[in-house]
C-alpha cells in the first residue's frame, strides 16, 4: 500500500480492509498481518489452489476452442476429475473456493466451479 492510500483510508477512520488471496496471474498472495486465522491455516495447509491451476488450463482450452480447435473433452476430464476428487476429499474447502476468484477471469472460474458443484451434488 502506498502512503497516499493508507493516508485515505485513516482519513475515513477505516482500520482494516480485506484483500484477495491470489494475484491476477494466479500466485498466492498472504498480507502480513491476517485477522482471519481460519483463512490463514488455509492457505498455508491446503493445496487446494490446483483450482487456480485449472482454471488456468480451463481457460486456455476454452480459448482454444474459441480459435477453432477441436473440443479437447478428455483433456477437460484430466484436468476436472482429480480436483472434484479433492473437493470430495476436502468437503468444507468447497466453501472456501470463492476465495481464489477474481472478476477478469469470472467466466472460467464460474464454469470450473459449476462443473465440481454438478459432479458433487448428483453422486
């Protein structure tokens, strides 16, 4: 945070502000001081951020099949069925995938989600 900023948000006596947990390009991001112990424990323990990874691989398919390739539907398959294995394994970091969301990339993530959220919710 710049000084500037910090300046304005004590001018508006706010004393805290929440921040995302990963930076645009996908990489963890853990501010130094963390009011939320439960999200804290979470980044550091879970490898759940595998769903940043595939969105991120979700998203390059797509893309590629927006340029006219071929739908790559085993690929999807390799990439979504070893993360809904871990979202069945990790039931309560289900809860806690919106955490990994940012807007630029809402249609990709929302798409991952849904398809975990199907595959769960109908076994």
């Amino acid at each position: 945070m710049t000084t500037g900023l910090i300046e304005a948000l004590q001018a508006f006596l706010i004393t805290e502000v929440s921040v995302e947990r990963t930076l645009i390009d996908g990489r963890g991001f853990l501010p130094k001081d963390v009011i939320d112990p439960e999200l804290q424990e979470w980044g550091k323990s879970s490898d759940f951020c595998g769903f940043i990874k595939s969105v991120q691989t979700y998203k390059r398919l797509f893309e590629n099949c927006q340029a006219g390739s071929k739908v790559e539907v085993e690929m999807i398959r390799l990439i979504m069925i070893p993360l809904m294995d871990k979202a069945l394994g990790e039931p309560e970091n289900i809860l806690m995938m919106h955490h990994f969301c940012n807007k630029e990339e809402y249609v990709y993530h929302h798409a991952v989600f849904h398809w975990i959220d199907r595959r769960i919710f109908c076994i």
